[in-house]
C-alpha cells in the first residue's frame, strides 16, 4: 500500500543517512527544481584556517588577540580558525564586554575600553573607512579564494585576518549530479563576490555573493514564486531564515540544532551528492506509487 511504500522509502533513506522528516517532504523532494546551497560549510569543508595575518597598527599577537576575544562567544566557523590560530600561537583571549553578533556580518565587543568589530570587509566599510591601498589587500586575498575579517577599533582599521576554506571532495562531482538529474544548482552566500567566485569556477556553479540572511531567504521565495519547487541546503549559521522558507530545507552535515530543527531533512553524512541521492529515492518511490 502506499503508507507502506512511503515508509519503505524514508527506511531506505535512514539507513544512508538521509534523514527525511515524514512522508509529505519524501513526496515534495521529486518536483525540487532548483537546489540552492550556502558556501561555508555546506559546499566547503567549513574548517577555515588562517592564513595571513595583517596589522595595520601593532602587532600580529594584538591583532589576534583582540579578534580571538570577540570570536570566543561566536559558533561561526570563521570564530574557530581565529580561535584555532590563537591557541596554536599561545595567545589567549582578553575578557570582552558587551559581545555581540550581527547575522551576515560579523562579530562586535568591547575589550580593554575599546570598542571592537570584526567581520566581513562590506561590513566594517560600513562603519569605517578603508584606505585604497588597505581595499587592495583584501581584493588580492580574496582572489586567492580567501575570506577576509577586517577589526575595527573605535571605528578605526587595525588589520586583516584572511582565512582559506576548501570545497569538501566530493561537492563538484555532487553538483555535477544535480545536473544531471535535470535540477538546476545556485550558491547563495554571505562571502564577498571575488572569493565566492574563485570557490564558484572550481566547482561549476552559479553565484550569487554578498547576501545578507534575510537575501537569501528572498531569493529562494523569488525562485519559488517563479514557479520551481526549491529546495535549501544549508547548516543554520546565518541561513536559517532561508532553510525555513525553502519548499524543502535541507541541513548539512552534523550542522547545528537550529538547522536540524528548522530543516524538513539532514544529510548525515554532509555529501553533496547525497542531496541528489535523496531527490533520486523520492523519484523511486513516488513511482512506485502512482
Ligand atoms: P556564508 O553564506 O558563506 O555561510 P555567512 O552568512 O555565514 O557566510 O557570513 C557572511 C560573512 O560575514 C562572512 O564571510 C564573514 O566575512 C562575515 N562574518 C560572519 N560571522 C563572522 C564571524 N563570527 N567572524 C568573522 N566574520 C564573520
Ligand atoms: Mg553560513
């Protein structure tokens, strides 16, 4: 029968470790038209490390130092690297204040009386301004495929920290997949257009960079106003938003518990191919069915 059928389906699904919540996403997931997927930690490994540390004023260690401070509070995989750099130089985090986060942009506190920021270069041109020389450093780490964090002291650039963050293995060969099913594939993120475009040429993908989380989610309600049944797949940080509005939201990976709660299916064992995978075992059951 077709309850059956359906449970058969999502057991097959479970045991591959695609996690699909019920028997009406299983029907939903067949008529995805178009996969939309964040860049940090859903197409890439996000485990960024840190690459280049520049001071515009002081020294590395103070850079650091004041970065690793406002990150200690932050589940962004860009707050690991920072913390993850720190540790292995034995710098420790000074106490901060008034930590904060703004979604998309970045982190903020205040440490030793001064009022920190650090985040994503759009982000700190809006509360300071970057000297052309200091905007040209940044261009040419981000055509390394490196995000760059900008700290902001009282409103003023102390330095860089860029972080490079891999594709996972398998997410060319995962997209390539996608498009063979007939599925059409777009990178939403919140990185800045020169690095998401160098990740983008790697991996065979449409872009489109600088969003802010409440652009991601329009987008995907563009896409489905246009008529495709979209499907999002991200791990929370930042694109919750977007998860939920998506006619299937789709966590990556472990991600975090407000993905896994907002999301209507995970993907384990966070392969990009395993998206198409569960798109493939919907299409095989609904057959089975009608
Ligand atoms: P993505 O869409 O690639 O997952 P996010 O929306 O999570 O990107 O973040 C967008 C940008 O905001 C990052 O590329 C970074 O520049 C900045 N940012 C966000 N959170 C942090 C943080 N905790 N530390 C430093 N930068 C951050
Ligand atoms: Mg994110």
């Amino acid at each position: 029968s077709t309850p059956a059928a359906i449970a058969a389906g999502l057991a097959a699904g479970a045991r591959r470790g695609l996690l699909i919540k019920g028997g009406a996403v299983l029907e939903t997931l067949r008529l995805v038209g178009l996969v939309a997927l964040d860049k940090t930690g859903t197409l890439t490994e996000g485990k960024p490390k840190v690459t280049d540390i520049v001071a515009f004023e002081g020294d590395e260690a103070a850079l650091l130092g004041r970065a690793a401070a406002l990150e200690a509070g932050s589940t962004h995989p860009l707050a690991s690297a920072v913390l993850a750099e720190a540790q292995a130089r034995g710098i420790e985090p000074a106490p901060v204040r008034d930590a904060g986060a703004a979604s998309g942009e970045g982190v903020s506190g205040t440490v030793d009386g001064a009022a920190l920021f650090l985040g994503s270069p759009k982000a700190a041109m809006a509360r300071a301004s970057l000297s052309a020389e200091q905007q040209a450093a940044i261009e040419r780490l981000n055509d390394d495929g490196k995000t760059v964090a900008v700290l902001l002291a009282d409103g003023a650039a102390q330095g860089l920290i860029a972080m490079r963050d891999e594709p996972r293995a398998d997410a060319a060969e995962g997209l390539a997949s996608l498009a063979q099913a007939g599925i059409r594939t777009l990178m939403l993120t919140g990185d800045n257009e020169r690095t998401a475009r160098a990740i983008g040429r790697d991996l065979g993908i449409e872009v489109r960079a600088g969003l802010m989380p409440a652009d991601k989610q329009r987008i995907v309600g563009e896409q489905k106003a246009s008529g495709l049944k979209v499907a999002k797949v991200g791990d929370g940080i930042n694109d919750a938003p977007a998860l939920a509005t998506a006619d299937v939201g789709i966590a990556m990976g472990g991600g975090t518990d407000v993905a896994l709660e907002t999301a209507d299916a995970a993907v384990l064992h966070g392969r990009v191919g395993d998206v198409a995978a569960m798109i493939a075992l919907s299409r095989a059951t609904m057959r089975n069915i009608h």
